[in-house]
C-alpha cells in the first residue's frame, strides 16, 4: 500500500504525522503504538484531525485502541486539535503539564490570547475553533511520571526555558525524546552532507535561556539515539545537535543583551534583533555547508525570526530576566 506523503513510519512503532499546518514539511504530529496500543504526541491545529484519524486507519487501528493524548505544551501548533481528537477518541485520556491543563478543559484564554496577535481572520484560517476537553480526561504530568503504553514504559519530565507549561516525553524503547519546542527547530531545506541544521526558538513570551539551558541539558543526560522535533521530525546525531543549539542560544543571548544595551526598548530594537538573529542564523549555516543565498534564508525564516524577536523582547523587558 503506498503511504500518504504526510505519513512517515519512523521505526520502533513510531510515526510522524504531517499537521499541514503552514505547509509541508513543518509541523509533525506522532503517533507511537506498542501491542496494538496507541498513543498521540502533540497534535498540530484542529485541521489536522482528518490525517490523524486517517494514521490509525493505514494502521489498521480503531478509535479505542488509543490510550493516550499528551501535548508537550499548550501552544496551538502542539495542541489545537487536543480537543477534536478527544472528540473523536472517547476512550483516550490527554495528559498535559500542569500548568496547562486549564487550557484544555477551557480554551478560551488560549484563543483571545491568540485573537489579539493574529487576528480573526488568520486564526480562522489557521487554527479554526478550539474545543475543551472533559476536566475527567484531562490529567497533569509530574516531573519524572512514567505512564505505559501497553508495556512500554514513557516517562515524562518538566521541560521549562520555551514554555512554562512544557514537558518532553521519554520513549526508552527507541531511546528518543519528544520534544515539542524544547530541543529547537530543524528544518530539512537546511540538511547537508553533514546532516541536520538546528537553532533554538524562543517565541513567544515564556521565554527564558538559563531554563531552557537546564532542560537542553536534562534530555541530553540520558544519551538519546534521537530526537522527535514537533518542528520539524525526528533528527539523529544528537550530540552534535545539542552542541549546536546550546551554542547558539548563548550567542542569541550575547546578542540580544548587547542590542539592548544600544536601543533599549524601542523599535529599532526589534528590527536590530531581526537582523542580527538573520545574520547569526546565515553564518551558523554557512559553517553548515548550507549554500542557500541570503534572500533565501531569509525567506525560509522569516516567521521564525520575527516570532524569536518578539519572544527575546519580553524577556529583556522581563524584570528578572537573568535571575
């Protein structure tokens, strides 16, 4: 049977799943199943619900062979479509960090939160209706819970530095991290010969480097062959991975704390932060092999790096910013 392009088999029962969201090739969904039991890592927006039903039935999998529904954060690209798919999965429970399980139950603040950056018509176009889920499906993760899937084991630990309500999910059965927004971005337009490219994100206002720093490092101690990004699929050579992206979110925050220093909290600050983030994320992928031209980068990253400014400028603006 030939696979829809958006699904991709990962190996050791895990499969990523193409949200859509934004396009191609930018927004992953997981599916893992273990002795016919099933389980959603994030789930994109809640246009995504069709491919993600559509991934049980290429698995030959029913509505109650799923277990589990767990967002590594609250963020509507992870968990907009929670609520759909609980909809469509009555047997499933969502497990979610603690401090956003509120959101799930009632996603009203999520959305006027969102309605006042992206307005009406882009959230109807991207993110649609959100939809609460039962307070009695919805449970919190704890720092260090292990819940199972059949009987592989999936542990569950805080992850704080992108968001406050965050926590990545440890598959010890193909020895990767889930890792929503935590372990940063990896685009495949910037794969070389050297493989993958990857930098931090710090949208959109929870950001903070020494957290993120910590929790960069926590994933780090328990040796992973692999990494489930959310943004975007699963990257390996992950020593080399972390490496990167530690060293250039020290130099994101060298950078920010100097252009703060010279602009304080105006508009050319903003602009400033764009183009120094831009000129930092071209050089990285310059000693990458990466032969992209400026304009192209630029292009590929252009959401990115206004969503990273923003997101330093709170937390400059933010009193205890190196506390």
């Amino acid at each position: 049977m030939d696979l829809p392009h958006w699904f991709q088999p990962l190996g050791g029962g895990v499969h990523a799943i193409d949200t859509g969201f934004q396009g191609d090739d930018f927004d992953a969904a997981y599916l893992i199943v273990d002795g016919g039991r099933a389980a959603f890592v994030d789930t994109g927006t809640a246009f995504a619900l069709p491919r993600l039903l559509r991934a049980l039935d290429l698995l030959g999998l029913s509505a109650q062979a799923v277990d589990w529904i767990i967002p590594t954060h609250v963020h509507l690209d992870h968990a907009g479509g929670v609520g759909p798919l609980a909809r469509a999965l009555p047997y499933a429970q969502v497990l979610v960090h603690p401090r956003g399980a509120r959101h799930m139950i009632d996603p009203s603040a999520l959305y006027q939160g969102a309605l006042a950056d992206y307005g009406a018509e882009e959230m109807e176009r991207s993110y649609g209706q959100l939809v609460g889920v039962a307070a009695e499906r919805v449970g919190s993760s704890a720092d260090g819970m292990t819940v199972h899937l059949d009987d592989r084991p999936l542990l569950l630990i805080d992850t704080p530095g992108h968001a406050k309500h965050h926590h990545c999910i440890w598959d010890a059965t193909s020895r990767g991290w889930f890792t929503g927004d935590t372990f940063g971005l990896s685009y495949r337009e910037f794969d070389t010969d050297r493989g993958a490219w990857i930098f931090p994100t710090s949208t959109p206002v929870q950001f903070e480097p020494e957290a993120l720093r910590h929790s960069v490092e926590r994933l780090l101690s328990h040796q992973p062959s692999r990494m489930y990004l959310t943004h975007y699929s699963q990257v390996e050579d992950v020593p080399r991975l972390g490496q990167l992206l530690l060293d250039l979110l020290e130099r994101t925050v060298t950078l920010s704390q100097d252009l703060h220093q010279q602009h304080g909290a105006t508009p050319q600050r903003h602009q400033a932060l764009k183009e120094g983030l831009l000129h930092l994320y071209v050089h990285s992928l310059r000693e990458h092999g990466c032969t992209l031209s400026v304009q192209e980068v630029s292009q590929a990253l252009a959401l990115d790096i206004e969503l990273n400014a923003q997101g330093i400028a709170v937390w400059l603006d933010r009193p205890a910013k190196n506390s």
